[in-house]
C-alpha cells in the first residue's frame, strides 16, 4: 500500500511551487555531453529545461533558467540528445502469416508490443510504411487514447501499387489489403484519397509503376498536403533476366519519382542516370532511405537478378557512398515487420554501423537518426533536435555514443512529450555496454531476463539456439563446458 497522505501533501507542495510559473511540470536534465543533432559540435555540461510537452531552453548548465519546483534529473557520465526515428517500419504487417494463424486483432496486438519495444530502444518517433487493413490507422488512435505506449507514429495505411506490384506476393496468401492494387489514374488516385480519408498521414507507393502512375501518386498526395515514399525498385524474382538491362523500366523508376518531387525513396534501388538523379536528389531535398540491413544485401549472396540489377553489396556500398558525396539526406530504417518481435533496437543500431562502416562519421549517424528521420517524417518542425519550442522528445543514454553508437539504443532515460517514459537510472547493468562485445537487445535485458541470455551465452558461446542444454549435450561431448559453467546450486 502506498501511503497516500503523505504522498498527496509532497505533489501539493510541489504543485504550489511550480505553480508559481506555470501549470505544468517542469524537468531539467543535465547530463555530461549534450547532442542536438542540428549538427553544431557536442555540448558538455548542458543542461535541457522541459516546461510541459516542450523544451524551454537548452545551454550551459550554470546559465540556463531552472523553473522553481522543477525536478532536477542529473545523468553524470551520460549523453542527452534528441528521441531517435525509425522511418520505415512494418509492425502491423507480418511475413510469417502464411504459415501461421494471422488476423487483424492479433495484428494489432503484436504491433504494440512493438512499439512498445521501439520506445524501450529509446524510438520516439515512428512511419509505418504499410499495415494490413486499417490497423496503422487503429495503432495511432489507441496511442492518442493511451491505451498503448509507443512512439509518435505517422502511418500510410495500405500500400498503394499496380496488382502483381511488389508485396504482392503476400497477398495471394492473406488477403489483407496490404497492396491497394491500382490499375488506372482513377484507382491511384481514388485509393491514396481512401487513405487519407481513414486518417493517412503519409502516402506509401510501390514499384512497378509507369511515370504515369508516380506522377498521379505524387500530385494527388501534395495536393492533399501530404509527403510520399515511394519504393522504387526490386522487382521479385521469376521473370526472365533481361540480357540488356538498361532498357528495363526498373532502373528509370527512381529517376521518374524524384523529378516527379517525391519525398522520400525507400532503399537503395539502382537507376539509370546515377550522377544526374542524385544531382536532382540534392536540389529537391529527396530523402533517401537505404534500409540496408532491411533488404539484407549486406549479408546475403548476391543473386542472379541482384547483379542484373547492380544489387550486390559493392554496388549497393557504391552507391550509398556516391549518395553520401553528394550530400543526399539519407535517414535510419530497420523495415521490422510483425515477426520481428524485440528486436527493432538491434536492427536500428545495425543500420547506423552500417552507415558508419559506409562513410558516416558519428555524429553524421546520429543526426540520420534523428533529425533527417524527423524530416523523413514531416516533423523536422516539432521533434529531431533538441531545440527550445520543440516537443521534449528526447532519450538519455549510458557514456559517449560519438565513442560507442550500440549505446543509442539502450536508453536509460526516454522522455516523450515532456513525460518520462522510461526510467532505467537504478539498473546497472545497462552501464555495461562495451565496443566490439556482443550485447542482448532484448527489451527486457535489464530484469533476471538479461541475466539468462547471459548465462546462456557463457553456457554456449557462439551458440545460436535459445536452448543452453540440449546444444552443450551435442557441441560438447566430453562435457567439459558444462562443468566449467554448471550451475552452483546444480553442482
Ligand atoms: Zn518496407
């Protein structure tokens, strides 16, 4: 039992305090490095001041205005920057349905705990690129409503495209009105209103398209105020390799969309014209959205379509980095679907390495992370940086991720809106990341949780299955591990 009464006098005297300057709480957070992501140099000794759902002032610890009755939140050792944007997301969509007992209830519950997970990774802010039925759409009302936790969302609904167009594949399995197929202007338009109308925030188009079609999609979403992503490339495989390939529509699909003025591209597509398309990407603000762990081209054995269609790592790596020279925004995306589940803070620290391993600097990747997410998203107005009148979206993390970026998603303090949403102070363990050491992302790494998938690392290193026991039995026939790491209370 709590005891009430003391507790009901500390809020009013608190109240009374604040109340002096304004109605709302107020937080202060210093910490020892500060990054706002509007690309300045890091700031040491800063300090963050929150008045409601927004930041008041940001700057120097010893000079900023300190609200009376604020709550004053020191993170020594820790860097505070802007909450971080996964801008190409899946969680009400996923691949395994066909096997597997899939409806949209169980859909949505799913989609949940992955927001829920995103926010334990310290994602604030969140564009869910395609979801079967309306359920995006639900998700963002039942975040509005309290009813889940999770970042801001801004959701396209269902996937506009030709029938037969990519993710199609899945819908011949579960018809879930994924792909909103479109087969006229009429239907391209007609469905991108449907959209909006159910309460879209952002058009999500697939390829193959005609330049038509994309110059339809684009008009229609702007006049409607709306950005679009446009997924401009990789037709699934089975169609006869085409010996000359650059006469394939395909590599004319990028070019089409950004000089039709989309928003952003999703991937890391090929195209014809490179050096001129990026250009024109620069000029127009185009983002770019590689997804490169998404699309597993960093790992996977090119296939015969992927070197017809310049999709092997190197070109991909080439192609990333002529994007990069060319001073392209590109954002951070892990393309997570429903399967995925507690993963999504691995996948997002993935793609930042890969960013870095492809060029970046540090404090590059983060900004992709946060500001250019931001403005993926529509809201480089509101969140990305940590700037004075913006929403107080921002996460604390252990030590220096200029130094170590695996630290980004492992939060020991994520504020949402002026709210602490996560609070970890009190747990050690989540001080114990390292470079160049393998950690567990799971979102419930910091209960008894953390210390199994530890135990069974040390039980089975390098091991892959969940199973400690059976994989020690068959790996380690003279025992020899399972004596040096039994348990004490077995032995
Ligand atoms: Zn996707």
């Amino acid at each position: 039992m709590r005891p009430a009464r003391l507790l009901l006098s500390t809020i009013l005297i608190a109240a009374s305090a604040a109340a002096q300057d304004s109605e709302t709480n107020s937080i202060v957070i210093i910490g020892d490095r500060l990054i706002d992501a509007t690309g300045a140099a890091v700031n040491e000794d800063y300090a963050v001041v929150i008045q409601g759902e927004r930041i008041a002032e940001v700057g120097p610890k010893d000079r900023v205005r300190i609200p009376p009755g604020a709550e004053v939140i020191d993170v020594s050792g820790a860097t505070v920057l802007p909450g971080l944007a996964d801008v190409h997301v899946h969680p009400a969509f996923y691949l395994a349905a066909p096997r597997d007992f899939e409806d949209d209830s169980l859909s949505a519950l799913r989609a949940s705990a992955i927001l829920r997970q995103a926010l334990d990774a310290g994602i604030t802010l969140m564009r869910d690129l395609g979801a079967r039925h309306n359920v995006g759409i639900g998700l963002k009302h039942a975040l509005a409503k309290g009813y889940i936790e999770g970042p801001r969302l801004v959701v396209a609904n269902g996937v506009v495209g030709q029938t037969g167009a990519h993710a199609s594949e899945f819908e011949l399995m579960v018809p879930s009105k994924w792909l909103l197929a479109s087969d006229s202007p009429e239907e391209w338009r007609r469905h991108i209103r449907q959209n909006f109308k159910l309460g879209a925030d952002v058009t999500k188009v697939t390829s193959p398209f005609t330049r038509e079609e994309i110059e339809i999609a684009i008009e229609e979403t702007h006049n409607l105020g709306a950005m679009i992503a446009v997924h401009a490339g990789g037709r699934k495989g089975g169609k006869p390799a085409s010996p000359d390939w650059y006469s394939d529509p395909e590599m004319m699909m990028v070019e089409w969309a950004v000089a039709a003025g989309a928003d952003t591209i999703e991937h890391l597509y090929p195209m014809k014209n490179q050096a001129a398309v990026i250009t024109m990407m620069k000029e127009k603000g185009t983002i770019v959205v590689p997804t490169i762990r998404g699309i597993g081209r960093r790992t996977r054995e090119p296939t015969e379509s992927d070197t017809r269609f310049q999709l092997t790592p190197a070109h991909s790596e080439d192609r990333f980095r002529k994007m990069h020279e060319g001073g392209v925004p590109m954002a951070i995306a892990t393309d997570v679907e429903g399967g995925r589940q507690g993963e999504i803070g691995n996948y997002f620290i993935q793609e930042l390495e890969q960013f870095i391993a492809w060029g970046y600097s540090h404090q590059e990747a983060i900004e992709a992370a946060t500001r250019v997410g931001a403005m993926a998203c529509g809201l480089a107005d509101s969140v990305g940086t940590l700037e004075a009148g913006k929403l107080a979206d921002l996460i604390v993390v252990p030590g220096n991720p200029l130094e170590n970026i695996k630290v980004l998603t492992r939060p020991i303090l994520v504020i949402q809106g002026g709210k602490v949403v996560r609070d970890r102070r009190s747990t050690d363990s989540v001080m114990e990341v390292t470079p160049g050491k393998r950690h567990c992302y799971c979102p419930a790494s910091y209960s008894p949780h953390w210390l199994r998938h530890r135990w069974r690392r040390k039980r089975n290193p390098g091991g892959r299955t969940q199973f400690g026991e059976k994989e020690i039995r068959r790996a380690d026939p003279t025992g020899s591990l399972r004596r040096r790491f039994s348990r004490p209370s077995s032995s």
